[in-house]
C-alpha cells in the first residue's frame, strides 16, 4: 500500500499546497491547450482571431468557416480567461 504521507514528505509538500501545485498545473495545462488551438487558427489563415472575426461577419461563409469560427471564438475566449487567472 502506498503511503502518501511518505511520498508527500519526501517532496516537501504538505496536503494543502500539493492541492494548490495540482491547481495551477491544471491551470497552466488548460492555458496551454488553449493557446495551442488558437495558434492552430491563427496559422491556419494567416490572422489573428480579430481579424479572422470582423472578415467572417462580412461575407458569406462555408460549414468547414463556421465551425472554425465557433471553435476558434471559444478558445480565444478560454485562453483569455485562464491568462487572466494565471496572471
């Protein structure tokens, strides 16, 4: 049987800040996927989503664009919200 008490020790970490150290992995692990699906976007068509959001309201769009657009508007939104926690 695993004692973490041991493993906990031996890391030098109490059980209170081993929570907050998984918290903000997670944290960073979240601003990290994010940020690598908009890059995605980004290189995808060669412009930022600002850019890529004010052309798409002006003209008329194919399925594969709009899905794009969702998709890229809920990460850009995403990588913003975890930047402001992590900042």
């Amino acid at each position: 049987m695993i004692n973490s008490d041991i493993i906990l020790s031996q890391l030098q970490l109490s059980k209170e800040n081993l929570l907050n150290e998984i918290s903000l992995l997670l944290g960073k692990q979240q601003l990290a996927e994010y940020r690598m699906e908009t890059e995605y976007f980004e290189k995808k068509y060669q412009q930022n989503f600002a850019q890529f959001d004010k052309n798409f309201q002006n003209q008329a769009a194919n399925y594969e664009m709009e899905n794009d657009w969702l998709s890229w508007k809920f990460a850009a939104e995403s990588l913003a919200y975890w930047q402001g926690l992590l900042s």
